[in-house]
C-alpha cells in the first residue's frame, strides 16, 4: 500500500471511530433507538428477512456486524444454539464457503422441525452444516459439540435459544471455554433487559432475567472476556447490546 492511500485509510477510519463515539454519547439518538423498538416488535420485524432462502430471524444490522466479524476471525467453526429456521446457519456456512477450506457450522436446538431440518439438509450449502437435537446445556449435547470442533485452531461461537438468565449463564459457562483467543462470543436478545416492564407477558424472560443479566453475571468470574462495545455502538439498532464479547486469550 502506498503513503498516500494508507495516509487517506487512516484519516477514514479515525473520522469513523469518532462519528461512532458520538453516537454513542448521544441520549436522544439512544432512546429514539429504544423507542424504534417497543414500536416495531409488534409487528415483529426481525421475522422478515431471509438468507439464500431460508428465514433467518435477525436484525439486519446483527448479520452485518457477524459478517465483519466472520471475516476478521476466520472461523474453522461457528457454534449456534438456536436453529428455529435455519437461515442463521445458512448466513454462517456462506461466509465460511467464501472463506474456504474445511470449515464447518454446528448448530444445535432442543427441537429441530422436521420441516426445517429438511429446509437446512436440502440447502446448497448442507455440506458445512452439522446439526445437534438436544439442549444446548445438556452433558451430552456439549460433548457432541466437543467432538466436532476437536483440533480446531478458531472457534466463534453464538447464542440465541432460550434467553432466560439461568440458561443464557449455563450456556455461557459450558460454551465460553470453546472460544479461542480473538474470536468472539455473541450473546442474542441482551436486548430483552432494555424493553418495558412487562413486555413479554407469554415468555419466561423479561427484565431482569434475560440473556444481558447473564452476561454480566458471567463477566464477573472471568477476565477472558470484553465486551466490544464499538460493535454496538455503531449499529444503534441491534439485538445484542452487551453481547459481542471478544475473548482476549486461550
């Protein structure tokens, strides 16, 4: 790269990280941005957006900062628990099609439809997809991870099944020792803990048992763990406040 152009790269992404330490100052931006919430789950607007075909259920902003993530990490494997659809595992295998190599998606959920098990093994891209059936904080559903991801140089690993505190903190506790120094562990649905009181009247979460609480339950027994807030605060409009943790060594 030549001086003038390195010059001009980092002039660009100083004026960024300052827009986004802006943003992040700014309250009225910040409670418009919680606002936008409360007004569009109604209408549930993460449920309408696909990848390569299948539902994926997440907020756009969230597949953007993963991809970033995917390709600054460069997973040999990306562990979800959570499969609902399957379209998360399809965002995960393409960027790991791209990246080459052996790379695999393992996904694991309590109950796997046979509907969108079919979806998932009938995808182009089934070849880097392993699915699990069992709880995700099981004995033997771990070890099945386990044996997927043995001699394994990087592993990411994502969250987002059953978002009360007790399991979002087992998970986290069974699935953290996973991560390898420089990749991440993304929490879903921290968000929970910023919505109104009472918001989720049909759900076992809610404020103050959520997928947040036991992140910051678990960050006081470990120094592995940071929680990137740049992600965030870029994205404003995120389902994971608190959740992209960058693990910071083996």
């Amino acid at each position: 790269m030549n001086e003038d152009r390195k010059v001009t790269d980092e002039a660009f992404e100083a004026r960024n990280r300052k827009f986004i330490a802006d943003m992040a100052a700014d309250e009225p931006l910040a409670q418009a941005t919680r606002d936008w919430f409360v007004r569009s789950y109604p209408y549930e607007y993460s449920y309408h957006f696909k990848w390569m075909g299948l539902p994926i259920i997440q907020y756009p902003q969230d597949m953007v900062a993963l991809q970033e993530i995917i390709w600054q990490v460069r997973p040999d494997v990306i562990v979800e628990t959570g499969i609902a659809r399957g379209g998360s595992l399809i965002f995960s295998a393409s960027m790991l099609e791209l990246l080459g190599g052996d790379r695999l998606v393992v996904g694991i959920d309590i109950d796997i439809r046979p509907p969108n098990r079919k979806a998932v093994e009938d995808h182009p891209l089934a070849k880097r997809i392993v699915m699990i059936e069992g709880s995700s904080i099981e004995d033997a559903t771990v070890e099945a991870v386990r044996r997927q991801i043995a001699g394994k140089e990087r592993i990411l690993v994502l969250l987002d099944s059953n978002h009360t505190h007790d399991h979002v903190l087992d998970e986290l506790r069974l699935y953290a020792p996973m991560v390898t120094s420089g990749s991440y562990l993304v929490v879903f649905d921290t968000l929970i803990e910023n919505m109104p009181e009472d918001f989720y009247p049909d759900r076992p979460w809610g404020k103050g048992n959520n997928a947040m609480t036991a992140v910051h339950t678990f960050l006081e027994s470990t120094d592995r763990f940071e929680i990137d807030r740049e992600i965030q605060n870029k994205l404003q409009i995120t389902a994971a406040p608190d959740g992209y943790l960058r693990c910071l060594r083996d």
